[in-house]
C-alpha cells in the first residue's frame, strides 16, 4: 500500500514539473533552444486541456495511486498542502479553465517573441 501513495505522489510532483514547464519552459529557449521542440507541444497540450474542459491523463491516474494506497482523496502533507492545489485550484470553473488557458498562450507567445525579435534583431539592424 506504502508503495502506491509513493507511485501517486510521484506523480503529482511530475503533473507539477509538467505545469512549470508548460508556464515558465519558454525561458529554457534562452539556454537550449532545442527546448522548442518539447515546450510548444507541451503548451499546445495543457491549452487544449483546459479549452476542451478536458482532464489531464495523470489526474486519473493520480487518483487511482492514492485510492490503491488506502486514501478516499488526496493526501494532507507536503504534496496535498503545498503543490495540489496549485495543479487543482478551490473553485476552478469552466471560465477559469479559458482564463487560464489564454494566460498560458499569451504568456508564451510574450516570450517567444521576445526570444525571436532578440535572435533576429541583428537581421534588421543590418538591412538599412
């Protein structure tokens, strides 16, 4: 039983590392622009998410860890307290999920054109 509230809580530290990326990875472009190439579809994914109404896979998955754990909901330490509702906020309605979707969208396209204007600027200061 010790081993599925383990494999859950695992989980939810992943889906958390997931959301991070998501929001804040279009940085990651500065040191790997390689990054590109995991962070779009990654951003593509959670806004489709939260448009659609849909449920992230690792929820589901997440839950049926803590119910083979021996645990009706989440549990309430470190992982319940501090990163779950971070992931799940109180009160998340179906307007929240589009609020937080164009944030997420906005967000990025900000940091991608910053990142794109940046890596072409010495193209159009040279064409005078």
């Amino acid at each position: 039983m010790m081993y599925y509230r383990l494999f859950a809580e695992l989980v939810v530290v992943i889906h958390f590392a997931f959301v991070v990326f998501v929001v804040l990875g279009g940085f990651l472009i500065f040191l790997w622009r390689r990054a590109i190439w995991l962070h779009v579809p990654a951003v593509l994914w959670s806004a489709w998410i939260e448009l659609s109404g849909g449920i992230c896979p690792l929820t589901p998955l997440e839950n049926w860890f803590w119910i083979k754990g021996g645990q009706a909901s989440y549990p309430d330490d470190f992982v319940g307290n501090y990163i779950l509702p971070l992931i799940y906020p109180e009160g998340l309605t179906r307007a929240k999920q589009i609020i937080l979707a164009a944030m997420v969208i906005f967000g990025n396209v900000l940091v991608y054109g910053y990142i794109f204007l940046i890596r072409n600027k010495g193209r159009f200061v040279n064409k005078k």
